[in-house]
C-alpha cells in the first residue's frame, strides 16, 4: 500500500485531495508560533517538591486567583493552612469554599480568621492573639498573596483609617503584621525551615521613586498605575530590610537565623484582579474581555502556572538554606531590576515613615473606637431606659382597663 502511494506522488504528483504545500505551510507555522507563544506565556513549571505535613502557614489572598491555588497545592500536600480572609468565619460562601477545599484536598486543617487589610487593627488584633500564645506557636511559613488595586479611570480610594487602599493593602498591611508576628518568627526552633513568601508584580520597575512621606501623606502624582506599582516596589525594599532585620536577632542558642523572606514575581495572570484592571471595572470592559478572550488566555498565564513560581518559594531545598531576601521568576533566582530595592538610605526612611504612619493612625482610630463606644453604650442606656417607661405605660394602660372592667360588673 505505502509503495503504490509514494509511486503514485513520483509519478503524478500530489493527489488532488492534499491541501497546496505553501497554504499547509502557512497554517503549520500559524499554529506553530501560537503553540510556541502559548508555551512560553505560560512559563516554567515548579520543579521542586516538599511533604508539608504538619507544617503551619498563615496565608493572605488565599481565597482566589493565584493565592487560591497555591492554598490548594500547599494543603494537597499536608500543609496546615490559617487563611486570613477579609469575611467573617460563618461567611456562607467561605464556609463553603473551606469546605471544598478540605474534601478536594483530603486535608482538614484548613481554617479561616477575620482579618481586613484595609485595618491597621483588624491586622493587630489577629498577630497579637497568634503571637499571645504560649508557648509560642508553630509557624512554617506566611505567604502573602493579598493585593488590591484601583481600576484605571477610577479616583484614589482611601481606607476607613485614611490611608491610600493600595498602599495600605499591598504594601502597610504586609509591614504591619510580619511586625507584630516577628517576635512568633524569631522564636520558632533552630531546626524549622522558616519561611515569609511576598508576591510581587514586575510594575516596580516603572515605579517612581520612593517618597514615603509623600506617598502616605496626598501625592501629587497619584493614578491607580503608579499607586499599584509604588507600593510593589515598597513592599520589596521592605522584604529586603526584614530579612536584615531577622538576620540581625541574636538567638538565645547563638544559632544563625532560620527564617527567610523571599520575594515571587508570578508573572501576569487571568485573575480576578487582572481582569478588573483589564475591563476597568466596567460593563463593556468585561464584554471586550469575553470578546477577546482568546487573546487574554494567549497572552496570560493560567492562576495555577502563576502559582508555580511562588510554590517553588514554599517548597525549593536551596532557598531553605544560605541567604534570604532572594527574588524569583518562572522558578529561578533572578536579579532586582531596580537598584533603589537594597538602596538603605530608602529602606530607612521607608520603615521610620510607616512606624510613624501606623503610631498615628492607630492612635487616631482608638481614639475613634472609644468615642463610638461610649455612643453605643449611651445609646443603649437611652433605649434601655424608653423601653422601661414603655412597659410601665403598658402595664399602667392594663390595670386601668382591668379596674373598669370590675366597676362595670360591680354595677
Ligand atoms: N494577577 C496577576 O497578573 C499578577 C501579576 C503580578 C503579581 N501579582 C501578585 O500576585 C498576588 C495574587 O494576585 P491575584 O491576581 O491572584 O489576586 P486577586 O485574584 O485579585 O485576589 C486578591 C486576594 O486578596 C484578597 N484581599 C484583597 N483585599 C483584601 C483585604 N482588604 N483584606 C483581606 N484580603 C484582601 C482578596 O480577598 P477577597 O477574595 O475577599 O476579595 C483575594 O483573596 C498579588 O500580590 C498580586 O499583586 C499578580
């Protein structure tokens, strides 16, 4: 059969059925650089693998896009999982979600505590309970997945504290709790492979210059791109800092430090938070983005790709030991492309700014919280009291139409 065929195309050529070689060409090398693009959109695979059980992670943003993935792999592979998630523990849909992720993962420690980046005490009064215990707890490694951005066209959102919603979710949030939770991370056993694992995103490089005064206080140069990628580049120099800060805690066994920060560029994502700065948060942004969808799945990775370079972070043998503070893309070590990263002078008055920003803020929403407390409490004694003349009113309305009643019979 073969023999005739190939005689067949000797002799008289391609057979009438067999598309034009240039137009199969044509179509075999469209395919191919879309396969090629795909393929190299997508990145690198993590190559590293680690059994997890037993191990303790406290993790933020764990309840969607690239975070929900990494909470799935790390709890598949035994990880005992505290997510922080801005809705209360009985939220029907996170009781649902926690739900699930426990039965696809055969894993049942996995739970969730209240706690909203967007404040400063929401976030203390969760590290203060962790690190209250004692002895101190067990505590493997914090992942920090939770980021928020403004949709472009949209103003600066302030929190209800006042601080700008990305620089207090992205970045002062992150500063504020691994703050509060340092003496927790300073204390866990020699022998504890330590670590704090900070997403960040490539817009750092296109940040303008740190100004931490000017950036807490109302910039001048705000729009939701430059707000995002500044509080990106912040978070960095200060996982830079705190790894200096951990390295420089004399240990009571004289032991070197076992914690270690590392900092994950993921790479760009068909996540929820991708797809609000795509559409804009508008309705004929999201029908743009469902018309085109086929060139956002080309062009981005899928959450679970974007997942593997921080799951490297949580699981590579070599970044359990030398030295921390290293950035990772697509599963390797790669350089800052930013020299003001390690800039100290930066660094500095980056953590005394934010020191001081926190101090203030919490100050002033104590002193908030204590004024709308003694409201309630009057509040309270005001209905307490209505509600006291009301009964007697009532009770008084009753027994005079009981007394009539009796005169009317009596006659
Ligand atoms: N996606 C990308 O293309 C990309 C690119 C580079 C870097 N990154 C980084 O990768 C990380 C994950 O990104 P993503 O796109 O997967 O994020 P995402 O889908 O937008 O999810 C953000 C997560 O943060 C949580 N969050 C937001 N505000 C919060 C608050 N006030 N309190 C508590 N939790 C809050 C959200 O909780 P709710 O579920 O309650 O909203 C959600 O779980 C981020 O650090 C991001 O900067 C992403």
């Amino acid at each position: 059969m073969p023999l005739p065929f190939l005689a067949s195309l000797y002799f008289d050529g391609l057979p009438p059925w067999f598309p034009d070689p240039f137009v199969a060409l044509k179509y075999t090398t469209a395919l191919g650089s879309l396969a090629l693009t795909k393929w190299y959109t997508s990145g690198r695979s993590n190559p590293s693998e680690r059994k997890l059980h037993g191990r303790v992670v406290i993790m933020t943003g764990g309840t969607s896009g690239i975070g929900a993935k990494v909470a799935f792999e790390l709890a598949s592979r035994g990880a005992q999982l505290c997510l922080l998630t801005r809705q209360p523990g009985n939220d029907p849909f996170l009781v649902d979600y926690i739900e699930d992720l426990r039965s696809r993962t055969n894993n049942q420690m996995i739970y969730a505590e209240q706690v909203d980046l967007s404040s400063l005490y929401s976030i203390r009064q969760f590290a203060t309970k962790w690190i209250d215990n004692a002895p101190p707890r067990r505590l493997d490694m914090i992942v920090l997945c939770a980021a928020t951005l403004t949709t472009p066209g949209h103003g600066r959102a302030e929190t209800a504290d006042g601080i700008e919603t990305e620089w207090m979710v992205n970045y002062l949030a992150n500063f504020h709790l691994l703050g509060i939770l340092s003496p927790a991370i300073k204390a866990q056993p020699f022998d504890r492979d330590v670590r704090i694992i900070i997403p960040t995103c490539s817009s750092y490089i296109a940040s303008p210059k740190l100004e931490p005064e000017e950036v807490m206080d109302k910039t001048k140069y705000w729009t939701p791109r430059t707000a995002y990628a500044r509080s990106k580049l912040a978070l960095m120099v200060f996982a830079k800092t705190y790894q200096k800060h951990l390295d420089a805690y004399k240990r009571p066994d004289q032991l070197p430090m076992n914690a270690r920060v590392v900092i994950v560029d993921p790479g760009f994502a068909r996540t929820v938070g991708m797809r609000r700065w795509l559409t804009r948060g508008s309705l004929w942004g999201l029908f743009l983005y469902v018309v085109f969808y086929a060139l956002a799945w080309l062009l981005l990775k899928s959450p679970n790709m974007a997942a593997q370079s921080i799951l490297f972070a949580a699981m590579d043998a070599g970044l359990g030991r030398g030295t921390g503070g290293k950035l990772i893309k697509e599963c390797m070590e790669i350089d800052c492309a930013r020299k003001d990263v390690e800039d100290e002078e930066v660094a500095k008055k980056l953590w005394e700014a934010s020191d001081k920003l926190i101090e203030k803020t919490e100050k002033a929403s104590a002193i908030r919280r204590a004024r709308e407390k003694k409201e309630r409490e009057e509040r309270e004694k005001v209905e307490e009291i209505e509600s006291l003349v009301e009964t007697i009113k009532k009770g008084k309305t009753k027994e005079g139409q009981k007394k009539k009643k009796t005169e009317r019979s009596a006659e």
